[in-house]
C-alpha cells in the first residue's frame, strides 16, 4: 500500500504521534505536550462546571428517576424522533447519573426537516466520558482532539466542513457512541445497558446509512459485530483489525480507540493503518 501524503496529512499524522519518513528526526511525539496544555486550560472551568451542573435525570429534591421501559417504534422512528428519544430515555440505570445525553454529532446539513445529516463515515465509539456527560458530545477532551486530527488526516471533520478543500470533505462523517449516557467512573458498560441502548445506534445507522463505519475500540466492534463474528467476545481487538468486516452489509473497519492510543504511542502507527484500509474500502486506492 503506497501512501503519497500531501504535507497537510503529514502535519497530521505528526499530530497522531505517528513517524513518517523525514530527512530530519523528529521528537517521538509533539501530541503530548499539547494535549497536557488543553487539558490543563479546560480544566478548571470543567471542575467548576461539575459543581454547579444539574443532574439532569432527577426529581426537583434530588430522589433518583424511577426507571421506564424503552418506548416501542424505535425501529421506525425519524431523526427528530429518535433524538427526542434518546434525550429522554430511562430505560436503564444510567439515566440517574447523566448530565446530559450524548446522541451524537457531525454529518453534513440534512436535506429535509426529518432527515439525518448525510454521513458517509459513521465512527461509534464505546460511551461517553465525564467530559462528554458534561458537554452533550462525543470524543471531546485529549481523545476527541487525537479524534479530530486522526480525522483531518484523512479530509474528514466533525464539523461537516474542511478547511483543506480536500474533495474527500464532501462525505461527512458522524460520530456517536454504542451507550448515550456516561457510566459512572467511566466503567465498562455492562450488558443490559447495552441490550437497552444498542437499538438506537442500530437505528442511527439505519437512518444514516454509512459507506463504511470505523469501530474505535473492543467494545464498538463487539456491539456492531455481535451477529456477524461469532467468537468477538473473546477476540482481542488485534484479531479484529485489519480485515474488513460487515454490520448489515456496510463495510466495517476495527482500529484502536483514541483514548487508549493516548496511553500506547507505539500503537499509532498501526491505526494510522487501520484508516488507510478504511479508506482504500471508502474510496479506491486512489484515495490513499
Ligand atoms: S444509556 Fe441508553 S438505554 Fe440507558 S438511559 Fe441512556 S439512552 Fe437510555
């Protein structure tokens, strides 16, 4: 697989940490020190975010909300619909803790009042941290923004725009979680809570209808692959990547979540090769 990269990418992929070849070395990684400073610069208005947020899914004195039954005709439901859903879902323990519910974000302008943005990059990730509870979006703080630059290298934003003018701009991309609400200190999701949420990305992705969808993590490629790998409970997520996979015939491609590629440098260059498949299925080997 040739890569001929424009400058914008290889700026990019420095962003991720990863090496391309350069006539003069290159600190191992220019990421670290900047996502520290981000981190240090938002943080005291997040603490003090946390203090004065409301728990959003709690009676005016405080009681935890009882929880309901997930509404029926979810499989038919429109955007709007879904997203109204979604915001008001109780439908497992996780609604008690929430400050926000996390639908998702990015897409292109939709073409009519009730339909979703147009999206040919779907990414899903596994459930929305402290930051995103706080925020109402996904992959915000360190991992959203190594996200962000993981996308930029391949044309994409979250935004729906690109200021690269690179022709690729013109999919889209949205990116969404398999859980909509933050699990507390950030545990892993346990499985009711997913057999409870699972259908509204499934009907995210029925409503968007990907060209491809990118599984950051074990636990996305374990939601979205579940009917199509039967041993992926017990596959490490190196077995997953590499080969393209299908979730109701989309094309899906398995590569590490940005979170823990901040704690494993060395793993970058390999999910660099994970969205060079992506888009080598996406778009042809002309699009590497
Ligand atoms: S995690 Fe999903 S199922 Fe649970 S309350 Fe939130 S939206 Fe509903």
């Amino acid at each position: 697989m040739s890569l001929n990269l424009d400058s914008r990418q290889r700026a990019m992929l420095q962003e991720m940490g990863v090496q391309v070849w350069s006539p003069v070395p290159q600190p191992a990684s220019r990421l670290q020190p900047a996502l520290t400073a981000a981190a240090e610069s938002v943080a005291p208005a997040l603490l003090e975010r946390a203090a004065v947020a409301p728990r959003a899914a709690s009676t005016p004195d405080g009681a935890a909300l009882e929880l309901q039954p997930r509404g029926a005709g979810v499989e038919s439901m429109d955007w709007p619909g879904l997203q109204q859903a979604v915001a008001g879902c109780r439908a497992c323990a996780l609604c008690q803790g929430r400050r926000h519910t996390v639908f998702g974000i990015g897409g292109l302008p939709a073409p009519g009042a009730d339909q979703p943005p147009a999206a040919d990059w779907l990414i899903v990730g596994e459930a929305p941290g402290e930051q995103e509870d706080l925020r109402g979006e996904p992959f915000v703080g360190p991992a959203g923004q190594l996200l962000d630059n993981m996308l930029r290298a391949m044309g994409l934003d979250r935004r729906g725009a690109s200021a690269t003018g690179d022709a690729r701009a013109a999919q889209g991309c949205f990116i969404a979680n398999v859980l909509k609400c933050h699990p507390p200190s950030n545990r892993k999701p346990e499985g009711e809570e997913v057999a409870q949420c699972r259908p509204y990305l499934q009907r995210q992705i029925e409503l968007l209808q990907p060209k491809i969808i990118l599984a950051m993590g074990r636990f996305a490629a374990q939601a979205l692959l579940q009917d199509e790998v039967a041993e992926v409970h017990s596959l490490p997520l190196g077995k997953l990547r590499g080969q393209v996979h299908r979730y109701h015939g989309i094309p899906v491609v398995v590569t590490y979540h940005p979170a823990y590629l901040l704690r494993a440098l060395g793993d970058k260059a390999k999910a660099w090769a994970d969205l060079c498949l992506a888009m080598q299925v996406r778009n042809g080997p002309q699009g590497l």
